[in-house]
C-alpha cells in the first residue's frame, strides 16, 4: 500500500476490489455497527481464499481441506461472537433463543431446538469447508490419475480435468465467500 497511486495498477485494483467486497459485505449483512470487526473479517476472508487457492497449484496443499483448521477457524468465530454477545448485552444475549412474538406454550419445545442450533454452528461451518475442499481436490486427484493412465487417449479427460479446474476455482472463492458471510450473520446475531 506504500506505493498506493491516483490511478491504480493491478494490483492496487485487487487490494481496492477486495477492501471494498469485504467492506460491503459487512455492511449489508452486519451494519454500521459491524465495521469496527473490518479487519478480522477481511483477514478470514483471505486467509480461507489463499488457503482454498493454494490447493489448485499442482503439489501444492490445501489446508482448508483439514477438519481440524476449518473447526479451529469455526470454534474460534463461535467463541468471539458469543463473547461479543455476552459482552453487549449481558444475559439478555440468551432470548436469542427465544424469538420475539413466540407464544410460551411454544417456549418448552423451541428452546432446545435452538440451543442445539447455536452449538452446532461451528460443526456446520468447519464441515461445510473442509468437505467441499476435500471432495473437489481428491475428485481432480482421481480424474488426474485416469488421465495419466490413458497416455495418449487421455484427451478428452484432459478437457474434463481443466473444466474441473474450473468449476475447483469457483468452489474455492465461493467458499470463501459463504464461510465470511456466514460469520458475518452469527456477528449480526450477536450485534
């Protein structure tokens, strides 16, 4: 950012893009009140998208792909927007359980099913990531040893080995972007 120019190169066009896709995105889904978390959204979000990319250069390894750093990621969100709801609001935090407007003939039935929904928020969002990066990565694993195998008839698997490519790039930046979202709604529950 030292060489920030008036009008930017290619890569000041990235950093600018992604500053302001994360920025907006914190907007719509958090509020005003959500900029001051900007820099640990950003950072996640780029860390995921990094990690996620990483995997699509041949020999390269994807660490997103492992369970223990998705739930890692997801735990540590989990205990930070809990901490941050506490911290706001006291224990009022806990009608978070119990919506606004339900009767409480309900409220018996209701409150354990969204407990159980609270607590299973980090199990949801380290599996969603690690099984779409683990799936997509050893399916290019498979195809790519099919391809070698046929030699010279390996030709239209090389074509749909570079369409999985493809489609494994899209997977990576959308599962960035679903993972940051994600926390930017349980920051917006805890807001």
């Amino acid at each position: 950012m030292r060489g920030g120019k008036l009008v930017p190169g290619r890569w000041q066009s990235m950093a600018e893009m992604s500053y302001e896709f994360i920025a907006n995105m914190i907007r719509e889904n958090v509020g005003a009140e959500g900029s001051k978390y900007f820099p640990f959204i950003f950072t996640l979000f780029m860390f995921i998208l990094v990690g996620n990319l990483v995997g699509m250069i041949p020999f390269a390894y994807t660490f997103t792909s492992q369970i223990i750093v998705t739930f890692a990621m997801a735990a540590t969100i989990f205990i930070g927007v809990t901490v941050i709801g506490l911290v706001r609001h006291g224990l009022h935090f806990f009608s978070l359980f119990v919506p606004s407007g339900t009767p409480l003939i309900l409220a018996p039935l209701l409150i354990p099913i969204e407990v159980i929904s609270y607590f299973v928020r980090p199990v949801s969002l380290s599996v969603r990531l690690f099984a779409n990066m683990m799936a997509g990565h050893t399916m290019m694993k498979v195809f790519g040893g099919f391809t070698v195998l046929l030699g010279v008839l390996g030709v239209a698997p090389i074509i749909l080995l570079v369409a999985l490519t493809g489609f494994e790039i899209m997977v990576a930046v959308l599962q960035a972007y679903v993972f940051t979202v994600l926390t930017c709604l349980y920051l917006n529950d805890a807001i």
